[in-house]
C-alpha cells in the first residue's frame, strides 16, 4: 500500500503545480518515513544511478538540437 500512496502523492503534487524534484522529494520522504528507511541510502542509491552514459546523453542531445536550431536560425 506504500508504494500507492507514494504514487499518489507524487501525482497529486505535480497536479497542484510543485517542481517535479520537489515532488519526487515529498514522495521519498514519504516511503522513508513510513518504512523506516535510512534517507542516505536514498542518496546513495540516486547518485549510483546518475553516473549512467544513458543518463547522460540526454542533456547532450538537446544541446545539440540547441546548437544546430541556433545554426539554423542564423542561416535565415
């Protein structure tokens, strides 16, 4: 049932119009203190997961559709 609620209150929260990393924060803090979970093993886990070349190539990917609308805009 955790998981649900933690779901909703992600939903709910983003509904009402709070950042998405906030969101994400109040739902977490949620599972952490309903499951009695260390928030550090959170931060570990996250930070494990944000050295992945996946992760990374979407930034450069929309830079590089920056770069060349920009290029393109320039053009004309």
């Amino acid at each position: 049932m955790t998981p649900v609620i933690a779901l909703l209150i992600l939903i709910i929260t983003m509904a009402i119009g709070v950042p998405i990393p906030f969101a994400f924060i109040l739902s977490s803090a949620y599972i952490c203190m309903v499951g009695n979970y260390n928030p550090l093993m959170l931060f570990s886990y996250g930070f494990q997961n944000q050295n992945s070349i996946i992760l990374l190539t979407i930034p450069l990917f929309i830079l590089a559709g920056a770069i060349i609308d920009k290029e393109e805009s320039e053009k004309n």
